[in-house]
C-alpha cells in the first residue's frame, strides 16, 4: 500500500483519472509497440559498420534512460528511444554514400542534438515549429518515410540496383522478398485490426521461418549483456566539425525538432493533456529530456533519440503520467538480457518493418494543399528528392528553395517567415560555396 502511495504523489495517479495498474498496462502495451527497435536499429547501424550487439545494449540502455527520465521529470505518458529515419539517414547516408567514418557520423549526431538542446534553452524551438510551414513539415515526415521504405525495400531483396532503370525488381521466388513482404503484410494485417504488438509479432514469425529453412542459426535466449565498449564514446567530435558536414548537423537537428515536438504533441492531445494551441503540462521539462536524450545517444553510440508515437498505443488503453513512460523503460532494461535473439533476426525480418514505417510517415501527404501550387510544389520536391538524391539533407535544402521560389514567385511574398528565408538562404550558401567544389 505504501508503494502505491508513493507511486500516488509522485505522479499524481488521482488528479489524472488512473491507477497503477492501468499505467503498468498502458507501459507493456507501448513497450510492446516500440520494441522493434532493439532489432531493427543494431541491424541498421551495423551497415555503418558499428558492432551490433553493443549497439543492442545501447538501444536498450537509452530507450530506458529517455523514457525513466520523460516519466520522472516530465511526468507525461511519452517513451523515447533512437529515431528511425535519421538512423537510416546516419548509416546509409553519411558513412555509406558520403564515405565519413562512423564515428565522424556520430560526431555530426551530437552536435545537432547540442544544436537542439541549445534551442530549446533560448526558447527557438517553438519560434522554428510555429513558423516553418505546414507544407514543408509534411514533405520531410514523408520524405524520410519514403527513404525508409526504400531501405526496407533494398534489404529484403525486393529492388536491386539496375544500370539500365537505377532500380528494378529482384527475384521475387528468392526467401528474403517472399519472407520480407510476408513480414509487411503481418504488420499491416495486425495493425488494421489494432494488435499493438504488430511488428514484433511479424520480426518473431518472420525470424522462425528463417530458423526453419535454414537463414537462421539458433544461439540462444538469454545472455549476459554484450560489452558496449566497441561503441561507447566512440564519437569524434572534432572531425565532425567539417564544412562539408554543416548540412548533415543542421539536417539531424532540423528533423529530430520536428519529430520530436510533433510527437510529443500529438501523444500529449490524444491524452487529453494537450489545449487547442497544441501546449501540454510540463512542456520544458519535457523538450529537456528529449533533447538531453539526444546527446547522451550520441555519446552512448546510437542515433538520435526521438519521442515516440508509438506511446499514444499506451495511451490508448489509459495512460496518462510519466507511470507509463518508466514502466516501459524498464522493460527496455529487462531486454538487455535477450542479446542473442536479437542476433539472430535476418535483414529480411527488419525489412517488414521499415516498410511500415514508411506507410505511416507518408500517410501524412493527405493533408497538404494539393489544389496550391505554392504549397504542393514545395511537399513535393522535399518529399521526393529524398529518396531519389538520396539525401536527407538535400531533400530539406531543395524543399526550402522550392518554397521561396513560389512564393516569391506568384507575389505571396508575405506568406514567406524569417525562418523560412533564413533556413533557405543557409542552404543555397551550402549549395554555392561548399557543394559546388
């Protein structure tokens, strides 16, 4: 009883309409949601060549540090664990296309996160959110969606590189596309008829076919955790301070404020919590964390940390403190004993995966202004220029020109903000200056 009590005052159960054991529920069930991503992102990272397992123990360890924290400090029903997209963004992107070192990679990550953190301290962030149009959010939400799914798509062997088409069909009787779509239509399956453990329940089934056909070499359930040491403050900062670089920084803190801010929005109104402006309870408290979660990922050896949507599943069955956020990183905690089931999920089991993803991030193409040009040109461009350039960064870059080209261009002049002008014109310096040589 006076366990409960004290859970009672701390995160005021009463005042919120719930009770302890709503809250644990509503913790398992987002746990549940998001726990994809202890497979998906060592597997993703490890492209970059960083050490899987270790990199398995940090997503673990920072999924639990970020949610314990929101919970405790911010007391709101919002996990946090590293963002998919920029993780993509990191491995296949900056380390695999660009040719940095994955530790100079994750130099660039810390220094956006400082980036973001230092915005939320002078109060810029929502200044930024508030004035970078609706149009442009939505193109790099989808944009990043659309380069995930690509991703998902290249790993299961769906599409393959083509020198006469760029892409093509792969062999479509071959195990990973017929396992990797099957994984998709899992997913998509069970998350139409509102089975919040969706993913996982497609990784695990996807994972013991392979077992069964012979992809897949069983090594056990349980272990000690893995060393982190391959991976641990393996971050160069300095090299990481490069001109050629300032868009990559400027990209992962451009992006994770928007992910995060969003997130956190959108949970907190589907709460009850959130007014009409879109404000919540304990908002600083909040961007502290997710911010401070960023930097300590960076140096911890994982991608930028994110809040994650998938919490509004908890919210869904009754969460509504920060009870929800530290149940569900404690789960993350107990995870860490799993090392060898994580090593063994094939790429083609995490494919599925990164397909849905990409469904959702897209889904929000809905709601941009098709019938104004100044507005559907710029979504767009963003969109579609990150998939195929490849490029996060460009993506953003081009979406911000294509903005002021057709605002400036039809006379709208006064729809254009100082922060749009002045993101642009960053952009169009870096194109001059530092791309044309």
């Amino acid at each position: 009883m006076s366990q409960h009590g004290l859970l009672q005052r701390l995160f005021k159960l009463q005042e919120h309409g719930t009770n302890v054991r709503t809250e644990a529920i509503a913790g398992f069930t987002t746990f549940l949601t998001m726990v994809y991503i202890v497979f998906v992102n060592p597997q993703i990272l490890g492209a970059a060549g960083m050490d899987t397992q270790a990199v398995f123990v940090t997503t673990c360890l920072i999924a639990a540090f970020g949610s314990i924290l929101m919970g405790l400090v911010a007391n709101l029903p919002v996990a946090l664990a590293p963002a998919m997209g920029l993780n993509a963004f990191f491995a296949f992107v900056v380390v695999g296309a660009m040719g940095y070192s994955w530790q100079i990679g994750m130099g660039a990550i810390f220094w956006g996160a400082l980036g973001l953190l230092l915005l939320t301290v002078f109060r810029v962030r929502y200044w930024m959110i508030a004035n970078i149009p609706l149009s442009l959010r939505i193109g790099i939400t989808s944009g990043i969606g659309l380069f995930i799914a690509m991703m998902g798509l290249k790993n299961a062997g769906i599409i393959v590189p083509s020198a006469a088409t760029l892409v093509s069909v792969g062999d479509l009787t071959s195990h990973s596309v017929l396992l990797g779509a099957l994984g998709f239509f899992i997913i998509a399956v069970l998350a139409s008829r509102n089975i919040h453990a969706a993913v996982l329940v497609s990784i695990v089934v996807t994972t013991v076919i392979g077992l069964a056909i012979g992809d897949v070499k069983f090594t056990g359930v349980f272990s000690a955790p893995p060393s982190i040491s391959p991976v641990l403050g393996q971050v160069d900062l300095r090299g990481a301070l490069n001109i050629g670089m300032a868009g990559v920084i400027f990209s992962f803190m451009l992006v994770n404020l928007f992910d995060s801010s969003g997130t956190l929005i959108g949970v907190t109104d589907k709460a009850g919590l959130a007014d009409e402006h879109g404000k919540f309870p304990r908002m600083k408290q909040a961007l502290y964390v997710d911010s401070i979660s960023s930097v300590a990922g960076a140096l911890s050896g994982t991608s930028s940390v994110t809040a994650y949507i998938e919490s509004s599943s908890g919210v869904s069955v009754g969460g509504r403190t920060g009870l929800m956020a530290v149940v569900t990183g404690l789960l993350f905690l107990l995870v860490i004993f799993l090392s060898p089931l994580a090593a063994m999920v094939p790429a083609y089991a995490a494919a599925g995966a990164l397909i849905y993803v990409g469904v959702l991030m897209t889904s929000s193409l809905a709601r941009v202004k098709w019938d104004d040009l100044t507005e559907a040109v710029p979504a767009f461009v963003t969109t579609a220029m990150m998939p195929f350039s490849f490029s996060i960064t460009e993506g953003i870059a081009l979406g911000f020109i294509a903005y002021c080209v057709m605002k400036a261009g039809t006379g709208r002049w006064r729809e254009i903000s100082p922060c749009v002008v002045v993101v642009a014109l960053l952009f169009v310096l870096k194109i001059v200056f530092i791309d044309g040589h």
